[in-house]
C-alpha cells in the first residue's frame, strides 16, 4: 500500500524525502512534498519519521 502527504499538515521540513529508501518522495510545486505512488513500495519508513504526523497509508 502507498502512502500520502496531508499537505495541510506538511510543513515542507524534506524529513521524509531523505529517509525513503525508494526515492519515492519529491518537491511539490508548492514547497512540501508529495510521493510518487508508483514509486512508493510501502515501508511506512517516511510515516516514522515526519515530525508532523503528515503522512499516512493511502486508501486509494
């Protein structure tokens, strides 16, 4: 399962796109990040690691 960045709740820190070890998270075009799902092999390690609490399991 992929996960998704609450955008509302990501502050942009890039905490995330260092720890995943799929290079599955990017830039946005506003700042913060978002995960590319087809990249994302759903180890949660970026979910462990946010200090907001932005990121969860996408149901999608």
């Amino acid at each position: 399962m992929a996960y998704k960045i609450d955008e509302n709740k990501c502050i942009g820190c890039h905490s995330c796109m260092g720890a995943c070890p799929a290079m599955a998270i990017v830039d946005a075009p506003n700042g913060k990040c978002m995960i590319d799902k087809k990249k994302c092999m759903g180890c949660g390690t970026c979910a462990s690691i946010c200090p907001m609490s932005a990121i969860a399991p996408d149901a999608e």
